[in-house]
C-alpha cells in the first residue's frame, strides 16, 4: 500500500495542491515584506475577513460566487489601503516595532469583531467547484483544490506582471531597494506604501475566498494560516516571492507525505520544523534581502 | 525613609485589603491579579529591560500549566516538587525558544517566539495520550507546599501574594545586578555592548530562561488554582493582554508593570465585559498607543536606535 505508485502519486497531487494555497496564502505577507520590510500580523485575519465577507455576500446579499468574490477582493484591496495608511504610513521611520504592535492589534480588533458579529459557530461557505471530481488514472483532483491553483497562477503571474510593467510596480521595487533613493527621486512612498497594503490584503483576501470553501469558517481560522504562512515565507527568504512560493509547493508536498506516510501531528509540525533548521542553518542568508544599507 | 516606609505601609495595607473585605469574588480576582503581575514581570524583563518583543510568554505559561497538572494527575507528586520542576520546564522552554529566536533578525525573533507558542498549543491539542486533547486535563489536586495544604481562598491568595512578591524582588535584584546592567546595554546599544565585550547572546539567552522560569511558576499555580487546563492556555489573548500591562504600565520599570496588572485584571471584572468585548478593547488600547504615543513606544522599546532614526519634526 505505502509503495502503491497510484497512492503516492495522490499524495504528491495532494501535496501539490495544498502547497500552491501556502504559496497564494503566504504572498501577500512576502510582498509586504519585500517591498516595505514590514511583517504583517494581520495577515491571516485579513484572510479570515475575506472569508467571512464572502459569506457574507453570498448569504446575505445572495450573490453568485464568482461576483462575491470578486466583490470581496476589491473590498480587501480597499481595507489593506486603509491598514496601512493607518498602521504603517505613520510608522515608516519609526523601526519596526510599532508596526508588529499595531498590527497585531488589528488582528485582535478583527478577531474579536467578526466573533461578536458572525458568533463563534463555525460556517460554511458554497463553491460551485465544490462537488467536481476529476479522475487522472486513479488519482482524483478536486474542483475547489484546482480552483485554488488557478487562482495561485493567476495572482502570481499578475503580481510579476504589475511589479514589472506598471509605474507603481515599478516604484514598488524601487522601495524595497531604497526608500531614501525613492524620496530623492521624487516617489510619494506613502502612496507607494498604500498601493503596497491593498495589493498585501487583496492576496490575502483572494487566498480566503479560493481556500475558505474548503474549509469551515470561523473567527480564528487566520492563526493557522499566518503560522504556516510565516514558515513559508521564512524558508523561503522573506521578501523573496519566489522563494516563498517554491516554500509552500514544498511545505504542501513535505506535509502531504508526512501525512500520508505518518501521522497527523507530524504533518502539522513539520513546517515549523523545518523553519527551525532553516533559521538554525541559515539565520542571516534569510533576511539578507531585507538589510538596507 | 519615612516616605519609604508610608509606601510600604500603604503596599502591606493594599495588600491586605482584600483578605479585610473578605468577599470570595474580591479574593479570587486578588488571586488571579497575583498571577498577571509575576507574568508581566516575566514578559517586562524580556521587553522592558530588554527590548525584545516576545511573544512567547504563553509558551512559558502554558509548559508551567502542563508540567504541573501532568505531575500532579498522573504521578501523584506532591506541590513543591511539583512547582519546582515546572519552573525548571519553564528554563529548558526558554532555552529551547532562544536558542533559535536570539540568534536571528529582530524581526523573524517576534515570528519565531509566535510560532512556538502556536505550535507547543498544536501539541497539547494534538498529543492526547497525555494532554487529553482539546477535553484538557480536570479535577488537578490541590497542592501541600512543604507540608501544608493550600486551602481556601484566603491561603491562595497569600500563596499568590507571595509568589507575586517574590517574583518582584528577584526582578529587582537581578535588574540590578552586572547581568541587569548589560541587558539593559544590549538593549540601549547592541553594538556598543558588544564592543565593551558583553556577550549579547548569552545574556539575552539568559533572560529568556528567567523569564520561563517565572512564567512557567504562574502557569503551575494557574493549573492549581483553577483545577481545569486546556491547549487554550498557550492562547495569544494571553500575550495580547500582558503588553498592554506591560507597555501601559511602563516597560522597563519594577512597578509598572505590577500596577499595569492589578488595574488591567480588576478593571474589566470590575466592569463586568464580556471575554470577548474586553479583547476588542484591549486591541483598540494597543493600536492607540501605538498610533498616538509612539514617541513613548520607541523609547520604551527601542531606545536610542529609534530616537536616532526618527525624522525631523
């Protein structure tokens, strides 16, 4: 059965799958802290809120999933502008600190919100991928799992595409290398740093409407994805997209056979293992990005 | 000197206060106050004095909770024993999570100290052999310390007491000592305390394990106290309440962060919010601080190197 080529080659679909939704979940987290060198604790709260907005807007204003989430997206982008007008644009010169503050406080705020708001029962949000099945030779892949994929290729691919060919892009990479050259030059960084938090929170809210169907939705569901999200973004170099997008293929195809070949505990503690050894191996390669001169 | 001596009468008398009142709701949050004030102690030796914003004071807490009720359910060990051994877990944690954490940029240090946190409540929910899962372990005996029971709410609270003022004066003498002092150095100016051969790492390490070891002791006596534990004591509410202690009370100070306890564990008893509400606030208070008094932030928690980069007003 272990040795079974259908079975590992399951778990390797699997691990495919779930490791592009890391990638998706964790790449707003990356670009925030590639361009700004800010971390987000907010993150997965932001996740979380998406998922709920898109309850929100397929229960209660009835709209089909695909206008939802779209709507859901774009009110995201919009939140993320205001995070960190709020939260980042004031604290610029001012290290880090604050910012890992302020933004934990917005996680507790949006945490503490949505469970007064939506209760603590967990909720459970419909896909139209959801019940589609597609068997490749034994091997099944499901709908919503694909859509997460494609919604991984379409953000990246955008993402790569916006950096490098718009003049906010363009000034976005300019940041992460220097923001004094940026002022210099005449680049408005706080604009600059809003575009950055509504692209962050757009990410986050697209991986929460492509992921939350998969799962149930409650106020603390955020939590596990910033764990992972942070293990992934550490692996890979923080900062780095591409480098937290191969972490979470990796992350998703380690976890998937430590799970299928293991057990449970395992395969949720191997990501954090592997953080460890990184940063034990490696404890300035990984940030070496970030030093600004 | 007479001053002095007014304000500890005044500290013996406020002490005293509410075994006079003698109402078994006063005592219980006098209980609980007792154990808040030795974890803001804990959590301002590693962010007050210094400067590293840890999150991981609910790992401490939460070893200390477990090493004591496992002890006591399934080994029967008596009290003292008992609480010595879970401080010493609280140590080896604090180790274990330096080691790392210490050694890397100050941002991923924040992320590592969280992610252990997160993943020790992974194990206690996930290793139920021992932790019984998300059920939590029930029905912790009480303890005999060094023979004697502690019974009632009057024995917890001078236990808790106790426990709170020592935990106060070890602070202060270990603040004071050479160690304190180049804590401090590290925290004020790494790269001057590295030239004036402060070994940064061993020192830092070295607070990280006190801090555990502290933690940890509140955990034990938490687990006692309330007799009932679940993977939620690694909770991150946990941490998120101890910096508004900590920071609204005054980092590092001694008794900052002890009155930042008392007011921020009887203000909303005494308010009676919900679970709930009362995080939603706490996060609003955190987020105002850190938008309105940054100036403040920056000295309590970055020192010269902040005020340095700060721009021109």
């Amino acid at each position: 059965m272990l040795t079974d080529p259908v079975f590992l080659a399951q778990l390797a679909a699997n691990g495919v799958a779930v490791g592009l939704g890391y990638a998706l979940a964790a790449l707003g987290l990356a670009l925030l802290f590639g361009i700004l060198g800010q971390v987000n604790f907010a993150h997965g709260e932001l996740y979380m809120l998406a998922a709920f907005a898109l309850y929100w807007a397929t229960q209660r204003l009835g709209l089909p999933y695909g206008a939802a989430a779209a709507l859901t997206v774009a009110l995201m982008a919009g939140a993320g502008a205001a995070l960190a007008q709020v939260v980042i644009v004031p604290n610029l010169d001012r290290g880090f600190e604050p910012v890992i503050l302020g933004t934990l406080a917005v996680a507790v705020i949006l945490q503490n919100a949505v469970r007064l708001t939506f209760g603590a029962t967990p909720l459970d949000v419909a896909a139209p991928f959801e019940g589609v099945t597609v068997d490749v030779g034994g091997v099944l892949l499901f709908g919503q799992r694909l859509a997460v994929c494609a919604a991984f290729v379409v953000a990246y691919a955008g993402l790569a595409a916006f950096l490098r060919f718009t003049a906010i892009g363009r000034a976005m990479r300019a940041m992460s290398q220097s923001r004094d050259a940026c002022v210099m030059v005449g680049i408005d960084v706080r604009r600059v740093t809003r575009w950055t938090g509504a692209l962050g929170a757009a990410l986050a809210g697209l991986a929460g409407v492509a992921i939350a169907p998969l799962f149930d939705l409650y106020p603390n569901m955020g939590t596990e994805v910033v764990f992972k999200s942070f293990a992934v973004v550490i692996i890979g170099g923080m900062g780095n997209l591409a480098g937290s997008a191969l972490a979470g293929l990796a992350l998703g195809l380690a976890e998937s056979f430590a799970g299928g070949l293991g057990s449970a505990v395992l395969r949720d503690g191997i990501g954090f293992a592997a953080m460890i050894v990184m940063l034990l191996l490696r404890p300035q390669g990984l940030f070496g990005r970030s030093v600004r001169v | 000197m007479s001053r002095t001596r007014a304000i500890t009468i005044a500290a013996v008398v406020a002490a005293l206060m509410p075994i006079a009142l003698g109402s078994p709701y006063v005592l219980h949050i006098a209980i609980v106050t007792g154990f808040y004030v030795i974890l803001a102690q804990s959590l301002n030796l590693v962010l007050g004095y210094g400067g590293l914003l840890s999150l991981a004071t609910p790992a401490f807490f939460g070893i200390g909770a477990y090493a004591a009720a496992i002890l006591a359910l399934r080994f029967g060990w008596d009290g003292t024993a008992t609480l010595a051994v879970a401080a010493l877990a609280g140590v080896a944690t604090g180790i274990a999570i330096g080691f790392p954490s210490l050694r890397v940029s100050r941002h991923s240090f924040v992320i590592v100290t969280l992610s252990a946190t997160l993943l020790l409540q992974l194990v206690a929910n996930n290793w139920e052999d021992v932790t019984r899962g998300s059920l939590g372990l029930a029905n912790i005996p009480a303890p005999r310390l060094l023979g004697v029971p502690v019974e009632g709410r009057t024995g917890w609270y001078l236990l808790s007491l106790a426990a709170a003022a020592a935990v106060v004066l070890v602070t202060h003498r270990v603040v004071g000592s050479r160690f304190g002092r180049a804590l401090v150095a590290a925290r004020d100016n790494e790269q001057l305390a590295l030239a004036a051969g402060i070994d940064v790492f061993r020192t830092r390490l070295f607070a990280f394990a006190l801090s555990g070891a502290s933690a940890a002791l509140a955990g034990a006596l938490y687990a006692y106290f309330i007799t009932y534990i679940d993977p939620g004591v690694f909770g991150f509410s946990v941490s998120e309440t101890l910096l508004i202690m900590v920071i609204l009370g005054g980092s590092g100070t001694l008794w900052g962060p002890v009155a930042g306890a008392v007011v921020f564990t009887a203000l909303p008893e005494l308010l009676r919010i919900a679970p709930e509400v009362r995080s939603l606030l706490y996060g609003i208070i955190l987020l105002l601080i850190v938008l309105y008094r940054p100036a403040g932030l920056a000295t309590w928690l970055g020192g010269r190197r902040s005020v340095a980069q700060a721009p021109p007003a």
